[in-house]
C-alpha cells in the first residue's frame, strides 16, 4: 500500500534522505546509478548499495558520489533467501562512519549481525567477494567429498550428518543437505549469479595479482553446471558436474 510509479529512479528517489539499492549484478547497478534519470540523479545524500558487484565499479560509484556532494555506502549481504525472510542476513559495511549510524536502522530490519570494515565502501565490496569465495570454495569441497563417498558406498547423509557434527559451520549444513535431499530448485541462489560472483572474485586476484588456483576449479565447475543443467538450478548443484566426472550416480534411495 502506498506505492507508486516513478517514471525514472531519479524521481522514484528524489526527497528520500536513504536510498537503498540490492541488484544482481554490475550491468544492473550501472544502469541504475549512471543511467539517464538514475539514481546519481535523484541528489539523494546517501546511497546504500546492497549488491555484489566488482571493487571497480564499487570504486567508480564511490568517486561519482563523492563529486556530486553525496556519499555512498557499501553493504553487500550474505545469506540465502530463508535468512533474508527472517531478517537475519549478515551485512558487511563500509562508508563514512556518520552515514553507517544513518543506515544502522536499515540493516537491523534486515540483518542480525553487522560487520563495519572501514571508511572506503570499496573495502567491502572486496571483503563479501573474498567470503564468496569461500563459500563457493566450501561446496565445491563438499561435492568432491559426497562423491568419493557415493562411490565407495557410502550414503550421502552420513557425510553430512558427520560432517554437522564434527565440523559444524552453516556453510557445510545448508549446502550439505541441499546435496544430500538433491532440492537444486526451484534455486535459493542461481548458478548464473555464483558464475558472476567467482568470475568478480577471478577479476580481483588478477588486479591484485594473487593466484588463486581452487578457484579456477569452481569456475570450471559452475560452466559444466550451466552447460549440463541450464540457469535454473541453485549453484550447490555444483556436485552433478562432479558426480558425472567421477561416473557418479545419485542411489535410487537419496533422490
């Protein structure tokens, strides 16, 4: 109730103090921010941007505002859908300290916990790609470990309940039962979006000139996936690309 059609998100954002933008990707966040009639137009003072998206546009995003008068503040989330509906996403913030205490209302309506890494906005953009990292890292992990397992005979959940057990981490448990039960969709996080993800994390290391080889694996993982599957499937069917190199089938029993 109370909504309206803006003919521009300039004029949807004109005369709010905040405005708050979440997109999928960089194409998106450019269109919105540098488009005619996009939000760098609203003169909006503050500009939280939730999105993942590369340290260079974060970059580009934070001098335009700067030039402009207004401020910007990076706030990227980790947390699938089901943490989104209970406001309990991880946010990790960056941006002139006074502009985070102006967004600290925002982030607790959405989150549970709020990490603030410095006065650069870039800073966590590069922070939520390197934690992308490692939870792409981790299913990747746990797909190898489920086939091994399969083909010496092993049931899938008794990996995972070991593995929740003796090593336990959100990480392991969701993704971990998401291969066990196989519910790839309708997908909680797509695999095109965990492709973008690791391909601004590669973009990263190459800028900062850090090799980084598990992630050529994840890369190659996610395009056999996409390849193989189509878009609609969440990214931890990582596994099947895995599974098809190891002449690995699902038992009859865990499908």
């Amino acid at each position: 109730m109370g909504a309206r059609i803006a003919p521009s998100v300039a004029a949807a954002a004109a005369g709010a103090q905040i405005v708050v933008s979440m997109l999928a990707d960089d194409r998106a966040v450019d269109a919105v921010a540098f488009g005619d009639g996009g939000l760098l137009a609203s003169g909006a003072p503050v500009h939280v941007s939730m999105s993942t998206i590369s340290v260079a546009l974060a970059e580009r995003l934070e001098a335009a505002h700067r030039a402009q008068g207004s401020t910007l503040v990076s706030a990227p989330v980790f947390g699938r859908p089901e943490a989104a509906r209970a406001a309990k996403l991880a946010i990790v913030a960056a941006g002139p300290s006074g502009a985070i205490e102006a967004c600290r209302p925002i982030f607790t309506a959405l989150a549970d916990r709020l990490f603030v890494v410095g006065e650069r906005p870039p800073a966590a953009n590069l922070l939520k790609l390197c934690g992308n990292f490692m939870v792409a890292s981790a299913i990747e992990a746990l797909g190898e470990a489920m086939t091994l397992a399969q083909k010496g005979g092993l049931a899938p959940e008794t990996l995972v309940d070991l593995l929740t057990e003796v090593l336990p981490h959100p990480v392991y448990e969701t993704y971990g039962r998401l291969m066990q039960t196989r519910r790839f969709s309708p997908p909680g996080f797509a695999a095109p979006l965990g492709l973008k993800d690791v391909d601004l994390i590669a973009a990263a290391a190459a800028s900062l000139q850090t090799p980084m080889p598990l992630l050529g694996v994840v890369q190659g993982h996610l395009l056999s996936l996409l390849a193989q599957e189509g878009h609609d499937i969440d990214w931890s069917a990582i596994l099947l690309p895995i599974e098809r190199a190891a002449a690995v089938g699902p038992p009859a029993a865990h499908i």
